[in-house]
C-alpha cells in the first residue's frame, strides 16, 4: 500500500488533486440546484484544469520565466559583432533553468475566458432571479411547467 | 435524482482521468514532453520560446512575449472573448431607458464629475468619509500601479491584462466608495463601450499594419520601417507593448462595465 | 493582400464587431451596413480561399510570421473541406444577417448594435474554428462562439430563453473544459500544440499514440465536442437554446455551431490523432456509431412528438448530427463514410438554414409557431412555402436536393463497413423526416385558413415593411440547397481529393 | 518549486473549494471562494508562474469575488444546499 | 451497337417541359395563353425525341454525361438514349400531347380549381419521366424516379379532400418509403460490388460473384423498390391514387408513373443484373411467380369492382405485371413482348380511362351499374372504349394483341407452362371484366331519365357527348391503337435494338 502511494501518488501529487477538485467542480456545476453554487462549481472546475497545465510546465529547481538579461545581451552582442545566427548556440540558455513559459501563456487565456464566462453567467442569473424570484433550479423549471409562454 | 447523475458522471470522469495519471511524467521532471520535446516533432517549442525569445523580441519575459508575440494570433481572439462578455452583459441584463432621461443623468454626472463625490448620485447621501478618503489615496495609487503594470510587462511579471483588471479594479472600488455615478462620471457607458470596441480595434489594427508591409498578419518585425527602430526585434518589442495597451483598454472598460452592469441589475442607478 | 486570405476571412468580422460597437451606439442605421460589407467581404475572400484550394491545393498560413520550427506560432490551414466550410460559414451568415435586418432593433433600439456585434463576433469564431490549425487555438474560438451564443440566446424575449442560455453556459463550459483537458492531456505527451506537429510526432512514436495519455486526450476531446454538438446522450441543452432564441440568431447558431463541432472532431480526429484511431479499433468505432445510431433515433423520435415548429427542427438536428458522427466513425476503407459527413456537413448548414429562415419567416410574419397554426398557410405566403418545401424535401433526402448526397455517399461507407444498424437508422430517419415533413406540407397546402388570422394578418405592422429582407434570404437559401444538390460533384471531388490524398500524410512540414 | 509548500497550499485548497461549495450562506461561499481564489494564486507563484499568479490574484481574488458579491446583493443570499 | 454520340437532345428532351413551368406561372391568369404553352411543350418534346428516333433506329445510342470528368469512381448525372429509353420515351411524349388537350377539355368542363398548379406538376412529372427515360445511370435514374413520385403527388390529391389526401398519403408511403427503404440500399449495394453505376453494354453485375440469397434479396429489393410498378402485396396506393383528376389518372397511372415503374424493373433486369446472370442464378422465377399472382389477382379483384376507374386501376396493376412477367421470363420473345407491351398498353389503358373521365365530365357517373344504355348518347366515347378494351384484352386487330402474342411465345419458349396459363387466364379475365361495361352501354335499357331530368342544364336528348377537347383525344389514342396493329415496326425495331444491339429482319 505505501510502495504504491510511493510510485503513484507522491510523484503525481499535482495531477491527483488536479483531478479531486475538478470533479468537486464538476459535480458542483452539475448537481446542485442554487445556480451561483453551480457557478462557483463551474469556476472551482476551471482552475482545476489550469493547475493541471501549470504543473505540467514545472520544472524541479528551475526559475521564473524571465531570462536573465544580461546572458540575452552577451548573444545579441555576439551576433552584432559578426557572430549571426549562431548567438543562440554560442551563448545557450538552458531551458531548465526556468519554468516552461508555454502552459503559463495558455492559462493566462484560459483564466480570462474563466471570468468572461462568469460575468456573463451573473448576468443571466439576475434576470433569471428579475424573471422568475428564485434561483433554485428546481422551482424555476416548475414555474416553467405551469406558466404559459409568453413570447 | 440530479445528484445522483452528478456523482456517477463525476466517478466515471474521474476514474478516466486518474487512470491516465500513472503514466504522467514525474511532477516537476524538467525532461517530460510538455518541458524538451519529444523524438520526431520539431523542437519543442518551449524550449525554442526560453531559447530565442530575447534575441527575437528584445523582451526578458518569456510569457509576454509568446503572449502577444508568438501565439499572438491566441491573445487577440482572448481579447475579443472580453469584449464579448462586455457586450453579452449589456445584451442581456442592461435596462435602456430613454433618450431624455439618459441625457439627464449624464449631464448630472458631468457636473459632480470634477470633484470627488462623497454622496450617491441617488441621493441616498450616505455619508463615507473614511471610505472616501481613503478611496481618494487609494484609487491613484492604484490607477498608476496599473499603468506600471501595463509598461512593464516586458521585463517583470505583467502585462495588459494584470494591468488592465488593476485599473478595472480602481474603477469599482470608486463605485464602491462613491456611488456608481461618481465611477460613470469618469468612464460613461458610452466611453467605456467604445474603449472597449477600441481595444481590440488596436491589436487587431496593429497586426493589420504588417499585411501593408508584405508580411503576414501580426508580424509585428515589419514595423521596423514604420517605427524606425533600426532592427526587427526592437520593432516587435514596441508592437508587443502597443497590443498590450489595447488589450489593457479592453480589460479595463469591460472589467468595470461587468461590475456596473451586475451591481445594479442593469439599470446603472445607484449601487450596491 | 491576396496572399493574406485566410486570415482575412476571420478578421473581417472582427473589424466589423468593433466598427459596429464603436460608431453604432451613435447611430444605429450604420450597423447593418458595416455587418453586411464586412460578411461580404469574408464572402470574397473565403471564395478565394476555395478557389486556391481547388487549383494549387492546402493552403498554410503562419501567423506572426513564424514558420519554423514548426509549432512555435499559430498556423492556419485551408484545405479541400474547411475552405468550403467557410464558404458555407459565409453564405449562411450572409443570409441569416439580411434576414435580422433591424428585427432585434424594433423593440429594444439601444440594444441593436450590440446583437450585430454579437452576430460578427459569433461569425469571427465559426471562422476561425474552422481555418485554424493550432489545437488550443481552437478552445478560445470555442469561447468565442460559445460566449456570443449564450448572449444571443439570452436576449429572446421569452422568459425560457434566459434559462435556456443559463443550462447551455452550464453544459457548454464544461464542453469546452473538457475539451481543453484534452488538448492538455495532448500537450502533455507531446509537448506540442500545433496539429500538424502533433500528428507527426504520434505517427513517428507509436508508443506515445498507444499510451494511456493519448486515450485520455482523445476521450475528452471527443466528450467536449460532443457536448458542444448535441450528440445523444448530450443533447440536452440544444432544443431549449435554439427554439427559444430569437429567430435572427437561431438562423445563425442552429446551422452552423453543431456543424463547426462536428468539423472540429473530424478534423481533430483526421489531422491529429490520424484514421488509424477509427480503423484500428473497430470496437470504439462501433461503439460511436452506436451513439450516432442512438442520436439519430432519439431526434427522430423526439422530432415526431413534438408540435412546435422551431422544437422539432432542433430535435432533427440531433438527428443529423447523428449521421455526421456516425458516417466519420464509419472506418470503411474507400473514406466514402468520411465524404458523406463532411459533404453532409456543407448540405445540413444550407437545409437547416433554410427551415430555421422559413420558421422565422412564419412566426414573424403570420405568428405561426406551431403545428396548428400553419393551417392553410402556404397558400398565403407561396414563396416561403415553397422555399421551405424544398428544405423539407432536402432534409427528407429527395434528389436532387443535397441531403439525397449526402446520404448516399453515407450509405456506401456503411455498406463498405458493414454497419447495417446505421444503415437501418439512416433510412428509417428519412421515413420519420417524410412523415413530419409530409404532415407539415398537408396541414399548410390543404388545411383551411383560419378566419380570425385574416385579421391579424392585416393588422401585423411587420409584414409589409421587411418581409422582402426576410423572404429573399430564404429563397436564396433554398436554391442553394438546390444547387448543391445538383452540382455536388465538383464538391465533391473537391472534398475526395482533401479526404484521399491528404489524410494520410503524416507530415505538412518542410 | 517547493514541495512541502505545494502539498500543504493543496490541500488547503481542496479544503476551502469544499466549503465554498459546501456553505449555504452564499456570501459566504462567494469570500471563501476568493480565498480559494488566493490560495491558488499561491500555488502559481510556488510553482513559478508568476504571470499566472498576477492574473489569477486581480481575476480570482479580486474581480470575480466581487462580481459575484455584487450578484448575491441583487438576488438571493441563501441557498438551498 | 457500340458507336455513340454526344448530344445534348436528350438534355434538351427533358428540360423542354421544365422550360414550360415558369411560363405557365407567368401566364396563370391568361388560361388561354397558360394551356398553349403546355402544348407548345409537349410538341417541342416530342420533336426533340423524334429527332432522336433516327439515330437509336440505326443502332446508335446518345450519350451525355453532366457533372462527370471527376476521379475515383463517382457517379455523374448521365444521359444514355438506347432502344429502351426511345421506346419509353416516345410512347410518353406522343401521349402528352393528347392528354394535354384532353385536360383542357376536362378541367374547363368541371370548373376545377388551382388549374395551373395542376398544369404546372403535370409539366414537371414529364421532365421526370423523360429523365428516367433517358437515364444513363441507375444514380439518375433514382433521382428523376424520386422527382416524379414528388412532382405528381399534388395531382393526387387535388382535390384536397379527406378522401384525397388519405390516397396521397398511402401514395407517399408507398412510393417514397419503399424507394428510400429499399432502392437507396440497393442501389449502394450495387455501386460497392461493381464499382459503377452505368448502364452499359454489358449489365451492372455481370462479372460479380453474387450468391443465390444476395442476388434474391437485390433483385427484389428492386422490384418492390420501385413500387410504382405495383407489385402485389404494395399495389395498394394505385386504387388509393385514383382519387385524383383523370387527365392525371390516365397519363400518369396508365402511362407516366406506372410504366416509370416498370420500366425500371426492366432496366433492373437487362441491365443491372443482365439476363445471364439472372438466369444462370435461376433468381427470375421468383420474381416471375410474384408477378403472375398479381396479374391473376389483380384480375379478379378487378372483377369485383363497381367503380369504373378502380376496375382500370386494378386492371393496370395485371398488365403491369404481363410486362414484369414478360421480362422475368428471360427469353427473347417475352421479352419482346413485354418491351411492346409498354407502348401497346399505354395506348389502350389511356383510351379507357380518357372514356372514363369523358363520362364523368358529361353525365358525372363513376359506377359501372350506372352506365346502361349511355353507349348510345355517347357512341364515339364507347366506341373508343371498346377499341381500347379490346386492345388491353388483347384481341386482334389491335396492338395488344401483338405484345400478347409475343408474351404467350416467350413463355411457352421458357416451358413454363403454369405461366403460360397465367397469361392466358388473365386474359380471358380480362374480357370478362372490360366488356359487360361495353354491353350494358350499349345493350341495356336505358334507367328512368327522370334523375338527368332534374339536372337542368345538360339535358338534351339524344347525342350528349362530353366536350370536344375531350373527345378527340380519345379517339385518337384509340385509333392509334388499332394502327399500331398494323404498323408496329417502330416499337418493333426499337424492341430488337434493346435484345439484339442492331435491327432485327422479322
């Protein structure tokens, strides 16, 4: 039992509580009735999924980011003196210093898209709780039942 | 009922999710796939981002520059996701009044809009004068910090989006201070739509401007003419930091715009 | 500039959304002209992206410049099958904005110029999804057109509608979430975005595209469209979102966002993962064309129980939406299961389009939504009637209406295959389309008209003023739902050449 | 990266998503989830993603708690689970 | 055989009624106008196929090919004019000429409504009946086959009463669910065995290794696919379908629509299946046994009936089957037969159910029991009756007495002596039922006038003929009838073409 949370669990901390809060979120978003607790779950279940890219781009020791300037300078130098193209290899960066930018990017989008369709989710439940009084799905879907409609 | 759809769709879910885990690369392992590449397919492009992105761009900060630069095609369409859901609210939720009475408030809000107001423009006059005073240290502070944000996104963490929702934020916290009239007063409806529309308008154009040069869309090195700057990476340096300001402008107005419309249930009187 | 097609294509409508939300609050009479030039202008160029396809061949655009390595910048690709797409994209949008003309405007005048935006920025998604070659490209247009959705269901005047766009929210993030899951458990394995680089690291390292990783990826992706499309056990949401909305955008959203996912999953499934994954494992492929066969079924069935036009239309596109999953999980061998979906793809955006406008039309102009209300109704209004008689017809399979094709072509990969269920299901789903078309035909040719709705016609303040922009549209959509019919050929070839020959070169790179 | 600090900012974090989900009080649930907001945004700065961190400390801190506030002031504050 | 020759007549064949129907609709008011143009097409058609008559009668075929030049084995919309189509397509386009007139006479005498949606789907029912004519693929086939079932169900129902509308739906179920159900499969069944759909020189599925029960489950997919030729247990929308006018009855249920379906049977046959695959499976006795039930029975039930055009129906349902029977018999004269049977038919049923429309328009009497006596008011109508009678019965000297004979050959040829009695019991039924109607018209006393009397208006004794425009139509076609008798040799070379590849010397 511990031989096996040795070689599964503690590797992949990230990745197993990546998964136990999107589903939280996920049960959330679709098994409960307030619709902001449904929004709350919906969010919760987006930010799982950017721990799951972020951890993905984490390297073990390694910095933000953010290149160090002066090792940048000393290859934009080089190249200026006559060295071409070969700036890059003859002054390397190594990438394991710092963390791998690309994941950070995406989530960057995928945060804003996350408030974006939040906003617009609040939007809809004020006019759900203006049109209807409630924001229970159950009593909504009722009152839907009985009401004509009224288009 | 509900719930119990929920838990066995969450359990299933879940279980294919975990399943896959085990054959996760090791967390943190700087040589999983994701982090160097894999054999067959080109270079890993992180690896060539961290590699190459100052001697391409000029820029210290790797996520800015693959941001607005290189998966600068991404960053206009998140912009434009913004603005959407700045439209979408006031598509939905916004109540119009008329013509008149806008005009009425508006010029109402025009007088009180040089001087800081401490009374709702309800006139609930409620009395805030340490929330006011503070808000009248706080909310500068916080408008330049935003505006340091956006500037500086090339060397530091940043960028048009921190910088955008800061100066969001110091709008809201005007309105929660002062009232929602005294925020409008400085961003009207009308402003803060069109500023919005602009933002995007201003990457967009931007990466318009290098079709003219011959180059391919957001191709921000074709500028150099344009910008004089003598090399290319210097012209995407400035092309980056320009978007940034767009997509700021878009944040900014749609940030407040979200909070107004939500604040209010659409009808911008009053607050909170 | 002609070098630069493919992107104008999405950048049209872009700059057409912000032009309109910048000059159209202050005057409105300016938005449908800046909506219209700049659709047309799509138009021109997604006609010139065709035509490049159909005489040079796919076609790679490198945004930013940034070609190689590969995958470090976004690419666009325009193949045989997503430039016709667009064409289609752009034809249905054309005609879905000439029919809102000022419609939204009449009762909410503020509001208006921000439908258009909405309509534009929803036409930037569709586009772009379909042009794209970057898989995380793909989620932000998803969002894009999925927020722009949600708005357009949200402003229908019915009560329903808010709620019908609060469920499809719901149910849409956690499509396109688990979409992005997908893409990242992709990313994960191989550490690369772009689609092309993606299929050739699988092809070059089997053990990767055998891993349990890569499983995992394709599970999601495929669960995320599917959601996104309506596929049977996910359709939940469709109806509800599409019959309540206002017809302006149900004329947009119902034909062309279920077939943009079904793009999304033939081309993630063709230019990402390979056909290997339907024709190695038969199981899987069973299993999908299974659910297809469940999804034409249900939309059927729940098609035939319901009375209210727009509600049954939505229950016929689950059904369709079956025959495209099922027809690309076909795995014949000859592709022809492929070519139908993706021909299919085209022929269902015109059909739909043209019921959706034809519904519109009879709700705006007569008030009728329902079964009953239709009584005796083509006699009064011969042109929508027609047009809407031969989407029917389309939809039903007739030749030489384009859903006859469609169909056919099916058909054959089915038999190739051997999937009789399919077969049986695809049938039996015309009969139920005849059956519901055929009704409808009768009640409206023979039923009598109605005595009181003589006066409300006279009294409907709408019907004189815009009922050429709503009617032009939709004869418009019909005889191009003809003549796709009837010249299926050359897209055909243009779609076999993209399907045959493309599909298994593993590498777009230099 | 630090470990310790990973795990423990984690399971804080499941911690304060299952209150936030949990409570009935929806203003409640609305500030736990900006702390849930802010624990994450830890987890980014430990994980070294700064920028990631920035955005999520203004977006998921910040904004969306108050959107969401705003929305429980103009609607209801209870919940029925 | 081999030499054919691009043109695009039969294009131009096709289309000329479709070019007809926005004239028609421009016209809409001006009846006048409206009906010359329906004329004027159905002579333009008729010129185009005659101008092709030639060509096929030398042993060449017209080929065109629409849509085509692509790669891989797709299916073009093609055209392909041989002996077959001609036959068909003459017969068709000769016949639409009078019909066209006779509904002139028809709809004015009866004051219908919606004349020129009747005149509009009349016109697009030919292009599609030319289309199947002239179809170079069993692709194109299928889709003029499916425009016509389409095009002619608003002249079903008409009249837009229950009554019609229940026949149009049992048309519908029928025509378009068997089609979709069973000819769709088929169809694609036969484009992954051989490749192609053409019809060419050789059949469809002749080099394929069909099995027995794969062969079977084909051919009769195609026979109860294309239910339009009303084989027995889905015959049942033909009676439904009389309900419409009868111009449309007697074009489209004696000429256009049934034969349509027959046709493609024989296309099946001959050119899907080949006569040699067919026999050396031994499938076609299946289809031979299923054909002569329907033409015994249907024969009976004919007997039974009282309504004069449900006795035609039922009567068309049998000699539709002479022509299936006639082809599934598989040897040359059957055959023959069964090609000349095609246009013999035509000719007589069309004559019948032109009498029978000509009494509903002059004394609105549908049941047999109602018509004693009226031969002698109307003796050119009963005359051509009996023409037209004695021609389906046939009896000589008319021309399906010929397409008999040949048929009553080809089975005693296949030492199908069962079948041979089929043809001939049939026959005789077919007596029994036609001529008591041609009897009590002209034998029986007439009833008490005192009911005519009272209708005012039309009662004028002695001659009460209906309108000339419906008159001299039917003596036309009955005429024709006879003279086919004697001058069969245009329908008989035609017919050799199909079986031989050249003119035949007799």
């Amino acid at each position: 039992m511990m031989e096996w949370i040795k070689t599964t669990i503690v590797p992949h901390f990230n990745f197993w509580i990546y998964v136990v809060i999107m589903m939280l979120g996920l049960w959330a978003a679709i098994g409960k009735n307030n619709l902001i607790k449904k929004l709350i779950g919906l969010s919760i279940f987006q930010t799982a999924i950017l721990l799951l890219y972020v951890s993905m781009g984490v390297k073990e020791g390694a910095s933000i980011p953010i290149v160090d300037e002066t090792m940048g300078e000393a290859a934009v130098d080089f190249m200026a003196q006559g060295g071409g193209a070969a700036g890059a290899t003859a002054f390397p960066i190594n990438p394991d210093l710092f963390a791998n930018p690309l994941p950070h990017v995406l989530m960057l989008t995928a945060i804003v898209v996350g408030v974006a369709t939040l906003g617009v989710a609040l939007a809809l439940c004020q006019v759900i709780f203006r049109d209807f009084g409630t924001l229970e799905e159950p009593e909504i879907l009722n009152q839907i039942q009985t009401i004509q409609d009224d288009v | 009922m509900q719930k119990l759809f929920a838990t066995i769709a969450v359990i299933i879910t879940g279980a294919i999710l975990l399943n896959a885990v085990e054959d996760f690369p090791r967390f943190g392992d700087p040589h999983s796939p994701p982090n160097s590449g894999v054999s067959g397919g080109s270079v890993s492009s992180s690896v060539h981002y961290l590699q190459n992105t100052y001697l391409d761009t000029r820029v210290p900060n790797v996520v800015t520059a693959v941001l607005a630069d290189y998966r600068g095609y991404d960053t206009l369409f998140e912009t434009a996701v913004i603005l959407t859901a700045g439209i979408a609210v006031f598509a939905i939720l916004r109540v119009v009044r008329r013509k008149d009475e806008e005009e009425s408030t508006g010029s109402e809000e025009k007088a009180c809009s040089g001087e800081f107001s401490t009374s709702d423009s309800d006139g609930e006059g409620r009395h805030r004068v340490v929330v006011g005073t503070a808000c009248r240290v706080v909310v500068p502070l916080a408008q330049l910090f935003g505006f340091y944000i956006i500037a500086h996104g090339h060397p530091s963490p940043g960028g048009g989006f921190q910088g955008g929702v800061v100066l969001g934020t110091s709008f809201i916290l005007l309105a929660l201070a002062g009232g929602l009239g005294s925020a409008l007063g400085r961003l009207r409806e009308d402003m803060y739509l069109r500023l919005a529309c602009l933002g995007v308008f201003i990457y967009a154009g931007i990466g318009l401007l290098s079709l003219f040069f011959r180059r391919n869309f957001l191709d921000y090195g074709a500028l150099s003419g344009l910008l004089q700057t003598g090399g290319e990476e210097m012209a995407r340096s400035h092309g980056i930091f320009g978007v940034e300001l767009g997509v700021a402008m878009t944040v900014t107005s749609v940030m407040f715009a979200l909070f107004a419309n939500l604040s209010t249930r659409g009808e911008l009187k009053g607050g909170l | 500039m002609s070098e630069h097609l493919p992107v104008i294509v999405v950048l049209a409508p872009l700059f057409g959304a912000v032009i309109v939300g910048f000059f159209g609050t202050r005057d409105r009479h300016l938005c449908f002209p800046i909506a219209l030039t700049a659709l047309a202008l799509s138009f021109v160029c997604s006609i010139g992206v065709v035509h490049h396809v159909a005489t040079v061949g796919a076609w790679d655009y490198f945004v930013g410049g940034w070609e190689s390595p590969h995958g470090v910048g976004i690419q666009l690709r325009a193949d045989g099958v997503n430039s016709l797409l667009l064409l289609a994209i752009a034809v249905v949008a054309l005609l879905a904005l000439v029919y809102s003309i000022r419609q939204d405007g009449e009762k909410d005048a503020e509001k208006s110029p921000f439908f258009y935006v909405l309509f534009l920025l929803l036409c930037v998604g569709l586009f772009g999804i379909t042009i794209t070659g970057d898989a995380f490209n793909v989620y932000v247009l998803i969002e894009i057109t999925a927020l722009t959705s949600y708005g357009l269901v949200a402003i229908g005047s019915s009560r329903r509608s808010r709620v019908a766009a609060f469920q499809y929210l719901v149910i849409g993030t956690v499509g396109a979430s688990f979409y992005l899951i997908g893409v990242g458990y992709l990313y994960l394995a191989v550490g690369s975005l772009n689609m092309a680089d993606i299929r050739t690291i699988l092809a070059a390292n089997p053990e990767i595209a055998n891993s349990r990783i890569i499983g995992t990826a394709l599970v999601f992706i495929l669960l995320g469209v599917w959601t996104k499309m309506g596929l049977f056990p996910l359709h939940g949401w469709l109806p509800n979102a599409y019959s309540y909305c206002p017809s302006g955008s149900a004329n947009l959203m119902a034909p062309l966002v279920t077939k943009v996912s079904v793009y999304v999953m033939i081309r993630i499934l063709f230019g990402v993962f390979g056909l290997g994954v339907i024709t190695e494992n038969p199981g899987w492929s069973d299993l999908v064309v299974l659910i297809a066969v469940g999804s034409i079924v249900a939309g059927s069935v729940m098609a035939l129980t319901q009375r209210e036009i727009k509600k049954m239309l939505c229950c016929l596109i689950v059904a369709e939406v079956g025959y495209m999953v099922g027809g690309t999980w076909l795995g014949d061998a000859g592709r022809w299961g492929l070519t139908g979906s993706m021909y299919h793809i085209l022929a269902d955006a015109m059909m739909t389009s043209c019921l959706f406008l034809a519904a519109g039309v009879f709700a705006k102009q007569f008030g009728a939504t329902r079964l009953e209300h239709l009584s005796g109704l083509f006699r009064r209004s011969p042109w929508a009637a027609g047009a809407f008689t031969l989407g029917g017809l389309a939809m039903i399979g007739v030749p030489p209406m384009c859903g006859f094709f469609s169909k056919f072509y099916l058909i054959r990969g089915a038999i190739d295959s051997g999937h009789w269920l399919y077969i049986v299901a695809l049938l039996g789903s015309s009969l139920v389309n005849a059956i519901l078309f055929f009704r409808i035909f009768e009640i409206a040719y023979f039923g009598e008209v109605p005595e009181s709705s003589e006066s409300s016609e006279g009294g409907c303040p709408t019907r004189g003023r815009h009922a050429a922009w709503r009617t032009a549209p939709l004869l418009v959509a019909a005889a191009l739902t003809l003549l796709l019919g009837i010249f299926n050929r050359p897209v055909i070839d243009l779609i076999r050449g993209t399907v045959v020959e493309n599909i298994d070169i593993v590498s777009m790179q230099e | 990266m630090i470990l310790p600090l990973d795990i423990i900012l984690l399971i804080f974090l499941v911690i304060a998503a299952v209150v936030a989900l949990k409570l009935r009080d929806l203003l409640g649930a609305a500030m736990v989830f900006s702390t849930y907001g802010f624990l994450i945004c830890l987890i980014w700065a430990e994980m070294g993603a700064v920028d990631v961190a920035f955005t999520e400390a203004t977006v998921g801190a910040g904004i969306s708690g108050a959107l969401m506030i705003a929305t429980i002031f103009k609607t209801a504050r209870k919940s029925s689970d | 055989m081999e030499n054919s020759i691009q043109s695009y007549l039969p294009l131009w064949a096709c289309l000329s009624s479709l070019a007809a129907v926005p004239l028609i609709l421009l016209f809409r008011r001006e009846t006048f106008l409206r009906e010359a143009v329906t004329i004027l097409a159905g002579i333009a058609k008729l010129c185009f196929v005659l101008a092709m008559l030639p060509i096929i009668l030398q042993g060449s075929m017209i080929e065109l090919t629409l849509f085509g030049g692509g790669s891989d084995g797709l299916v073009p919309i093609a055209f392909r004019v041989d002996g077959l189509g001609m036959v068909f397509a003459l017969v068709a386009s000769i016949l639409w000429i009078p019909t066209s007139i006779y509904s002139i006479g028809y709809m004015r005498g009866l004051k219908e409504h919606s004349q020129t949606r009747f005149y509009v789907f009349f016109a697009v029912s030919l292009f599609a009946t030319l289309g199947v004519a002239f179809a170079g693929n069993l692709l194109t086939l299928y889709v003029f086959y499916e425009v016509l079932s389409l095009s002619t169900w608003p002249l079903v129902t008409h009249h837009q009463d229950a009554e019609a509308r229940r026949g149009g739906r049992s048309y519908l179920v029928h025509l378009l669910g068997t089609s979709i159900a069973f000819v769709i499969p088929a169809m694609i069944y036969v484009w992954v065995k051989s490749g192609t759909l053409d019809f060419g020189v050789q059949a469809i599925l002749a080099n394929t290794d069909l099995s027995y029960v794969q062969g079977l489950a084909l051919l009769l997919a195609f026979a109860f696919g294309f239910s339009k030729g009303a084989l027995m247990p889905l015959h049942s929308w033909l009676p439904g379908a009389m309900v419409a006018p009868t111009p449309v009855s007697a074009l489209l249920h004696a000429v256009a629509v049934v034969k349509v379906g027959v046709f493609c049977i024989i296309r099946t046959v001959l050119n899907v299946f080949g006569m040699d695959l067919l026999g050396g499976l031994g499938i076609h006795l299946v289809l031979c046994w299923i054909a002569a039930i329907t033409l015994v029975a249907a024969s009976l039930i004919a007997l039974t009936q009282d309504n004069l055009k449900r006795m035609l129906a039922f009567s068309t349902i049998g000699q539709l089957s002479y022509i299936i029977l006639g082809i599934a018999l598989l040897t040359e004269h059957a055959a023959l037969g069964s090609i000349l049977h095609i246009a013999m038919h035509a000719f007589g049923k069309i004559t019948l159910f032109f009498c029978a429309g000509a009494i509903f328009v002059a004394t609105g009497k549908k049941q047999i029991s109602e018509l004693n006596g009226l031969g002698r008011r109307m003796p050119i109508t009963f005359a051509a009756f009996a023409i037209g009678a004695a021609s389906v019965t046939g009896l000589p000297p008319m021309g399906g007495f010929l397409s008999k004979l040949y048929l009553v050959w080809g089975a005693a040829e296949a030492h199908q002596i069962a079948l041979l009695c089929a043809f001939l019991i049939s026959s005789v039924l077919n007596g029994a039922y036609f001529f008591p109607v041609v009897y009590r018209a002209f034998f029986l006393p007439e009833p008490e006038m005192d009911a005519i009397h009272a209708d005012g208006a039309c009662c004028v004794h002695g001659w009460r003929e209906a309108p000339l425009l419906c008159v001299l139509p039917l003596a036309f076609t009955a005429i024709s009838s006879i003279l086919l008798f004697f001058f069969p040799s245009t329908f008989y070379d035609l017919a050799s073409i199909v079986l031989h590849g050249g003119v035949a010397n007799p």
